[in-house]
C-alpha cells in the first residue's frame, strides 16, 4: 500500500486561508439579475404570429424568444450572472433577492405580477422594460382581437413607472415600419454610448416598429432619446428612451426593442442556430446591425447595476 504523507497542519491553515480570501468568480457569484421567460408571453405571441414558413419569417409562440434570448445573450456576454425566472416567480416575495428585472417585450402579465413588479420598484427595485411589456392584462376581453384586455393605466400599471398614459398608446407601424432613435442626452442608461462607432451623430440605428408614447419635449427631463420618424405628416417628438426615479427604485423603458435586433443578428450569422436557438431567416444582411442596439442594452445594464 501506497504511505500517503500527511499535509502539515501549518500549509492547511494557509490554504484555507487564501482560499477564504480569493475573489469569487463571477460565475459563482449570486445574481442579481432576474430575467423573465414568461410562457405567459408565449401564448401572447402565438395568438399574434404565425409559424416560420415561406414567404414569413415569424416563429409563432416562439417569436417571443427574439425578445428574450436577445438579453441572454448580452448577458453571457458581458458575463453577468442572471436567473431565469418564470411567471410564478413574479411576486414580491420571488423578486425581492434581485437587484435588477428585466421585462423583454413581456406584453401579457397578471394583475398579480404588475401590482408586485411595482411595489418590488418602490421599495428600491431596479427595472429595465422594452417594447410592449405590460400593455396587455392577464384577463379575457372578447372584444379585444387576441382576447386580452389592455392594461388600464391606474396606481399599479407598469406603464405609469414611466409616466405612460396607455389609452393613448400606438405603434409606429402605420407612420413608418422602420424607425430610428436619436440619443439626446448621454447621461443614466444612454452615458456608455458616447464613445461608441456605432452610434454616428447621435444616431442609434434600429430600423424597426416602436411604440408611440405620449409626446414629450426635447429637453424633457426623464427622456435621453427620440424616434426618428420619417413621416412629413408626424411633428411630434416621441419618447424612445426614458429614466425615472420611483421611490427608492430605478425604471429604464425603451419605446422600442433594441434585443430583437441583436437576435437577428445571432440568427443571421449561425449564433443562434449553434445554441439551439429557434431561427427563421428573412433573406436579409443583419450583420453588424445590433452593434448599437447592444452598446445601449450594455449601457443601461451598466447604469441599473450601479457599475
């Protein structure tokens, strides 16, 4: 038999000791990033969308994971640990160990979950929303075309965290299907971008639908970014980006989603299909075109956690 040579007590003491005192890597550390991948979102999107065929290019109930895998994927790359979390895990118990929830055009959520993702927010939560999140309630409305009724604004509509009156809400579509944003301010969500190449005079390129938020003036305190309309028709300057403080907590909104730009992208050039990642190519050149969506989701993300 092998004689095994003991370790003097001395050298265990020392390897404790720095093993207490190394840095965590960031993979072991908790997060405090909480991500929602909301089946609720899905049926939303399958009511909507139709399955990847020719001539289309949707993914049905999938098309929301354009929107959800677009911030994953920003996530991994920046290495910063998240937590998936589900529908169920919306309360304010469940969000109540996260610095950070981000909403990824997250348009179909409980009453439940909007009055908890707003105390959550008051009580010193940080929450990043895109596009349409909480736009639609979790409740049957037959008059509505997808069989949802809208969200109605009052104390505990997410919108109202960033001053939205929803009645008044529509989409770009009609005025122009591709718009652009104009940053106008470097400061909270938006400083990370002012030395990025891919934002040239002020311009994020996106080329994509937004919502139309109630106008606001330029020199609007809360607003960082316009939408860029191309439509001789359409004077009023539209909300793109806005930052509020709600009691103790954070709230950063983009009117558009830049992650749904970043998944085309991932599509694009194999990415996505190489993480098994549902793909439904367009025929379109996409890359390089998340450049800048990415640069303001890394900046906003800077700016929520403090870094």
């Amino acid at each position: 038999m092998r004689k095994v040579t003991p370790v003097p007590v001395v050298v265990l003491s020392v390897l404790v000791a720095v093993t207490l005192c190394a840095p965590v890597p960031s993979w072991a550390q908790p997060s405090k990033i909480a991500l929602l991948d909301s089946l609720n979102t899905r049926d939303f999107f399958a009511k909507h969308y139709p399955s990847c065929s020719a001539p289309g290019f949707y993914l049905g109930g999938d098309e929301y994971q354009r929107y959800f895998r677009g911030w994953e994927w920003v996530l991994m790359e920046e290495g910063l640990p998240y937590d998936r979390v589900l529908d169920g895990d919306i309360t304010l118990r469940g969000l109540a160990k996260y610095d950070l929830l981000i909403l990824s055009n997250n348009a179909l959520l409980s009453d439940g979950q909007t009055r908890a993702i707003h105390q959550w927010v008051l009580r010193g939560g940080h929450l990043l929303a895109t596009f349409g999140s909480g736009y639609k309630d979790l409740v049957s409305d037959p008059r509505q075309i997808d069989g949802y009724k809208m969200q109605k604004g009052g104390t505990f509509g997410l919108h109202q965290l960033w001053h939205d009156p929803v009645g008044k809400l529509f989409s770009t579509y009609w005025l122009d299907a591709g718009v652009d944003v104009k940053i106008t301010r470097y400061d909270g969500p938006t400083k990370g971008l002012a030395t990025k190449p891919a934002i040239v005079n002020g311009v994020l390129l996106y080329g994509g639908e937004a919502n139309l938020l109630i106008q606001r003036p330029v020199q609007h305190p809360d607003v960082l970014g316009f939408l860029i309309i191309d439509n001789p028709d359409w004077k009023a300057t539209s909300p793109a980006i806005i930052s509020t403080r709600q009691g103790r907590g954070l709230v950063v909104y983009f009117a558009f989603a830049p992650e749904y730009i970043v998944y085309k992208e991932l599509e694009y050039d194999g990415r996505a299909a190489a993480k098994d990642w549902p793909v439904c190519l367009d025929g379109q050149n996409w890359s390089h075109r998340g450049d800048g969506p990415k640069a303001l989701m890394v900046s906003a993300l800077h700016y929520l956690l403090g870094k």
